[in-house]
C-alpha cells in the first residue's frame, strides 16, 4: 500500500538510533539568532515584603489610636526598617495623641510620615512628630489649630482637676512639638488655638515638613 504524499522506501523505516529514512543521518545544529536574552529574576538578597504602611484616616479618637498603635508596634517587632504612616485625618483629642507619640519615640523601626489631603489638629502633630522623614502630597493642607471641644460636666472639682489635666496633657504636645519643629513653644501653643491652614511649601517653612 502507498500512501499519498510520502516517497516509497523499500523495507521498514529506521529507529531514531539508525541512519536512514526518515531521520536525517545528522542533526542540524540550532544557531542563535540575536542577543541572548536572561530572564530577570530577584536574588533572594534582594526581594521585598509587602510595604510596611499604616494608613490614618477619619477622626483620630480613641479607637484609632489604639489600631495605629497595636500595627506599628507589630512591624516594630519584626524588623527595624523603615515604617510609612500615611495620615489623613482631621485629629482628635490631644490626649489620645499622647500615648502614640511615645510608641512612636520608642521604636527601633523610624516612623516616616506621610500627609496626604489634609492633616489638622492632633494629625497634624502625629504628621510633625514623625521620627524619620516628614513628607505631604502636591496639594496636602495642614494645620495645628484644634478644633475639637471637649464637655466637661461634674462639680467644680471634678471639673477643675479635669481641666488641670488638658492643660498639663496640652504642655506635652508643645514639648514635643517644639523638640521635633525647633519653633518657640509660646508661638506653638498659640497655634494650637488660631493656628491658619498651611499649603506644603507653608508646613515646611513651619518646620511640620522637612525639606
């Protein structure tokens, strides 16, 4: 029988190992044509994790303050690279702002923060506070002036201690404000009441923003 198409070759065909039909008695060799493309591949010295980023957004209260702070000291405890906080918030209370200082100060990892949209208030002390580089987007805005009232209700004692306490919780955050800005705490305290809205290029000449 013949099949169409095919030559007819006397005897069945040959084994790959064999010369004969129908594999050729030599190979062509392949010749590269071009350059040599390599893959690019990470070394394992090299690779990344995920970004080590804390995201403040909405009123700056308690909760907040609590959810900032148990992230940050999780990535403080598995390494000392950088951390990023990314604030856009309209603060809260300066005393929930206290106790997140203070982790802040006490990590091994710097704390760059990132103002992005706006940052007023307390958020603006948190953005102005950070322990490694202090950054804001294109069009961020930022001001120290808080606007948040505390009620205070009880008898004249009660509210007398309790307004001892902001007073003495206010003098902290200019301490610190003061240390991390290098601005004059009377000119600092002053903006916490009528502090104006400031455009990045105004932050940074207020020291909020480093350059």
């Amino acid at each position: 029988m013949t099949i169409p198409g095919w030559p007819e070759v006397p005897g069945p065909p040959s084994w790959p190992g064999e010369p004969g039909w129908p594999y050729p008695t030599e190979r062509p060799t392949p010749v590269r044509q071009g350059p040599l493309l390599v893959p690019l591949v990470d070394l394992p010295g090299e690779r990344r994790g995920p970004p080590r980023r804390v995201l403040v957004s909405g009123p700056l209260d308690a909760a907040t303050v609590l959810r900032v702070s148990a992230e940050l000291m999780e990535l403080d405890g598995r390494s000392d690279d950088d951390v990023e906080l990314v604030v856009n918030s309209d603060g809260g209370s300066l005393g929930d702002l206290l106790g997140l200082l203070d982790i802040i100060g006490s990590m091994r990892a710097r704390v760059t923060t990132v103002c992005m949209g706006r940052a007023t208030g307390s958020a603006a002390v948190l953005v102005a506070c950070g322990t490694g580089d202090r950054r804001a987007g294109a069009h961020a805005t930022m001001s120290l002036r808080t606007r948040l009232v505390e009620r205070v209700e009880g008898s004249s004692e009660a509210i007398r201690a309790h307004l001892d306490d902001l007073d003495h919780i206010r003098h902290q955050v200019v301490a610190v404000l003061a240390r991390a800005t290098g601005r004059p705490t009377t000119e600092l305290d002053h903006a916490l009441d009528t502090g104006p809205m400031l455009d990045r290029r105004q932050a940074l000449e207020s020291g909020l923003l480093d350059p």
